[in-house]
C-alpha cells in the first residue's frame, strides 16, 4: 500500500472547507489522475500526501506512515512534490545548483549526486541550460527544472500538480513517456490535471473531484466517456469522445465509450462494415 | 483591408550580448483578423507580443530592437506607452499578475481614470466593458475570491475599457480549467465578431483556438516559419507542424491517420459537427465504392 487516505477533512484557518469526508487508496506503482474545476480540492488533498498539509479530521497514511506524526523533511525521501507553479520551488542561482540542492542536502555522495542530474537534465531536455538561472527561463523550461530537482532525489511516489500546463507539444509528450517509463519502474504517480487529452491518451486511473469531495473513481475510459461527472467536474470530453458521441447519434449502435484515436480508427473501420 | 498592424524586419534581443529572441519578423495583419500563434516554449511568443504592445522598446530599454512595428499607422518608437496601450490592449497567462483594485468595477475603471476621461465616460466604459464580456453580476466582488476563469474575463475587461483596436493575448487559458477556457475563448470569439476587435492569441490548445482563427502563425528560433490558414497545415507533414512544438489536435490525427491509411475526405474539419457529418458521408460512401 502506498498512499491511504481516511475521511479525510480540511478546514483552511480560513474558515474554507476544502476537504470533505475524502477516503481514497493509492496502491503502490498505480497511476492515478486526479481531476476536476479549479476549486475543487485537487491541490489541497495532494498536499496531504507529503505532509505539507495535515487533515483538519481523518488520517493520511503513507507507507504507513501517518503524516501527522511525520515531518515534510521525512516524507521528503520518499514523496516527490512537483507544484503546479516552478517559482514556489526554484530559488536558486543557476539550473545545477537547483537540481543539486536536495541531494546535497541529504548527503547524498557527490558522483551519485552528478551522475542521477546528468540522467535527469537528458532525460527533460535542460542540458544546455545548467548555467542558467531559472528565473531567466521560459515557464515551461522552469517547469522543466523543478521536476528535475524532484526526480533527482529518485522518490518513490511523485506527486505532480499541473505537469503538462504550459508545455508545448514536444515537452508534453516528453512528460508522458517519463511520467509512463517512470510508472514502469514501480513509481506510484500522481497528478493532478484538467488536460483531458493527455488523460485519454495516457489511461491512468481517474479521480473526480467537486466541491472537495470524490465523486468518481475508475478507468479513465469510464470517467472521461460519463456526461454527468464531465458536468459535475466542469470538464469537457475529450475530442474524440465528442466525435464519437456525435456520431451516436446519427447512429445508435455506434459506442460511446471511445476516448483514444486508435480506438476510434478500429471502431468506425468497424462501423463502415 | 487595411493593414492595422506593420512589421518590417523586426529583430530583438533583451541585451547586446544575447542571443536575438527575434531574428527576423515581416508581417501584416489586417483589421479584425482572429490569428491564433503557436510554437515551442522559448521560440519568441512572448517577446513577440511585447513588440505589438509596445513594452518592446519602450520598457525593455536595455534591449536592442531594429527594424520598425507600425499599429494603426504610427510607428510604436515614436509613441508614448500609454497611447499604445489605447490601441493594443494585452492579456497575460497569470490573470492575478493584471488585478489589483478591491472590486471588480474599480479595476476596469481603472485604467480610464488614469486616461484621465470623464465620469460619465468612464462609467459608460466600465458598464459596456462588463456586459462584453459579461461578468455584469461580479461588478461588486473581490478579483481575488474570483475563480481563474471569472479573474481572466475581469483582465479582458480592464483592458477593454481602454477601447483597443486590438487584442493580444498570451497564453490567456492557460492557467485555466476547461470549462473556464471555453468561456474565455468564446468572449475573445465573440468580441471579434461584434466589436471587430484584431486579436492575436498565443495559445497551446490548437483544438480550441482554431475554432475561431483564421489565420495561424507558428514561431521557430525567433522566425515565422508558417502563415497561413490553419487548414493549410494540414496539407504540409504533420510532422514538422509538431517539431514546431504544435500539437495537432486529436481530431486532426484522427483523420490525418485515416488519410495515411488511403481514406480520402473532401476537407479536414476543425469542429467535431463537421467531423461527423464528414465521417458518416464520406466513410459510408467509401463503402458503396468498395463494395
């Protein structure tokens, strides 16, 4: 078991309630999106996976290990935090001091520590920019780096807020081979996003999330092709679920469920018949 | 038509010894074109849309810019920031980093007080500025208790209220949840259409943006390495087009593939409607000549 959550309840000090009674397990090597309107909870509950933020009500257990009881610094080694926006974690002057801090930070031997950032900066496109500061990149190039000075500590699960938001198409596709090969490893992941057609396409396991609560739970394809819970969730169907709905319904016996372009190909192949 | 903007020969680099973030740009855009810019991080987007509303040169001073941008017939070295930003109004990615006022309505009023207009006027413009692009029921609330999607409508807005020519938008959904981008894309839509405003959006989300634009650029290395209708990209490779850090929206790749594989269709739609009414016409007549 890698992440369990218990009636969960938030209260921000606030007075906002953004959490709601959120049971949730997130078995060890599972890829899981959780999805939903800005507002809806998504940030705050991934925020309790590493301790960040601890519940208000209920428990959030990590290999475990209560949060409660455990400190950020802990949960550090074995959850990866990656935050929708890079400028809440780069505060460095150049791209490699900031890929270096944490491992350096815990100590880590310094060839280790040169040969996991060079497997790192190839692997997300930054050679080239080590001598850089971040804060002289594009977004998308920070984004970049603040997943590299994650991934360099090699955590067990990696928690990502927004990876894909403001990358263009080669750097998306990028995140979705790593975020895929790192999954394969035996890497728990998490992510929160509204990027439907990266969601179709890379099938993990779906949360929906409103008003703090999960409203669904399943297979990407179950989720993504339910009007109800694409309603609820402010989400629109992914472009190819729109066609094939489209087409439903000019013809009835034509499926619904269709969330990738390869099924869509084998289905009106299919339909042509 | 008239031109409303000119570029000639436009480079830029944010210091001497930089590499030029524009090489070299040449282009028109003629009154109420809806051009949607795409291309990889880093390719000159921004830096672009900082020329059209004149912050290039005019606040990037320790920048070397050559060549000129002409806006409504006035070269944008020559005028004030302030008569610039009546003609070109900007939207950023971050609405947050463009709100400040207490309520919705100072916010918009703000920038026509600053212009120094009337009381009527400035009342007259925040009322029309509102129901554009209709948040007329948020006049009263705090921009920072609004969601993205409301807070990106309140910056479009703001901007508004100074009565541009033109819009430039970079990036302006990003940040944005898909319902809160639709909304925002169908605002900027329909202010093309009934104000005549130009706007020029950069924008990751081809399948939404080229709905509406009619023209699209795409950005390499500080370069215009295309313009043309969208539906032109399809008929160069598909490949390049995504090296350019554009992703072809699913739809297209569906029909992209199908072609690969020997379908033939009479055009390759953008919105799902005509994607359907093409599939069930052209794929089911591809039947009766099979068979």
């Amino acid at each position: 078991m890698s992440i369990t959550v218990k009636n969960l309840d938030y209260t921000y000090p606030s007075g906002v309630t953004a959490l709601n009674n959120v049971s949730l397990k997130i078995n060890k090597g599972e890829y899981i999106a959780i999805m939903g309107a800005n507002g809806a909870g998504k940030t705050t509950l991934i925020k309790h996976f590493n301790g960040l933020l601890k519940p208000t009500k209920g428990h959030v257990l990590v290999n475990d290990i209560d949060t409660i009881t455990s400190s950020v610094a802990e949960m550090a080694k074995i959850v990866g935090f990656v935050f929708q926006n890079p400028d809440h974690q780069l505060f460095l002057t150049t791209v490699e001091e900031e890929i270096k801090f944490g491992p350096t930070n815990f100590d880590f031997p310094e060839e280790q520590i040169q040969e996991d950032m060079e497997k790192v900066v190839t692997f997300l496109n930054l050679k080239n920019l080590l001598k850089r500061s971040p804060f002289s990149l594009s977004e998308g190039e920070r984004k970049r780096v603040a997943l590299a000075s994650v991934l360099v500590m090699n955590p067990e699960i990696l928690i990502l807020d927004e990876p894909t938001m403001g990358q263009d198409a080669i750097q998306k596709r990028n995140i979705a081979k790593m975020i895929n090969e790192l999954n394969q490893q035996g890497r728990t992941i998490t992510l929160v996003t509204h990027d439907v057609e990266f969601v179709a396409e890379c099938q993990p396991r779906v949360v929906a999330m409103t008003e703090g609560r999960v409203i669904a739970d399943g297979m990407a394809k179950d989720v993504l092709t339910n009007l109800e819970i694409l309603a609820k969730t402010k989400l629109r169907p992914p472009q190819i679920t729109a066609l094939a709905w489209e087409i439903a319904n000019q013809e009835q016996s034509f499926p619904k469920d269709v969330i990738t372009i390869s099924e869509m190909k084998t289905n009106l192949l299919e339909f042509r018949r | 038509m008239e031109n409303i903007i000119q570029i000639r020969n436009l480079k830029f680099s944010y210091r001497p010894s930089r590499q030029p973030a524009i090489r070299e740009i040449d282009l028109d855009i003629r009154k109420g074109e809806y051009i949607a810019i795409a291309g990889l991080s880093g390719c000159g987007k921004s830096t672009f849309c900082r020329c059209l509303n004149g912050l290039i040169p005019h606040f990037y001073r320790s920048g070397v810019m050559k060549g000129s941008v002409t806006v409504d017939g006035l070269d944008t070295r020559e005028l004030p920031l302030y008569e610039i930003t009546q003609k070109v109004g900007m939207v950023f990615q971050d609405p947050e980093s463009q709100l400040m006022a207490l309520t919705v309505e100072r916010d918009i009023a703000f920038g026509p007080e600053n212009l120094g207009l009337p009381r009527e006027e400035i009342r007259a413009r925040v009322e029309e500025a509102l129901e554009l692009v209709k948040i007329a029921h948020l006049r009263e609330r705090a921009p920072h208790e609004l969601s993205g999607g409301e807070q990106q409508r309140v910056a479009i807005a703001s901007v508004l209220a100074l009565q541009p020519k033109i819009l430039v938008l970079d990036e302006p959904t990003a940040n944005l949840d898909p319902a809160g981008a639709v909304d925002v894309l169908n605002i900027i839509e329909n202010l093309q259409v009934q104000k005549k405003i130009t706007v020029i959006i950069v924008e990751h989300r081809l399948e939404l943006a080229l709905q509406s634009a009619t023209r699209l650029l795409i950005m390499h290395d500080g370069t215009l390495v295309f313009d043309d209708k969208p539906e032109k990209l399809i008929a160069k490779d598909i490949i390049p087009a995504e090296a350019y850090g554009v992703q072809m929206p699913s739809l297209i790749q569906l029909f992209t593939q199908l072609m690969d594989e020997g379908h033939s269709f009479s055009q390759i739609p953008f919105n799902i409607p005509l994607a359907a009414s093409i599939i069930l016409s052209e794929l089911g007549s591809a039947r009766s000549t099979s068979e």
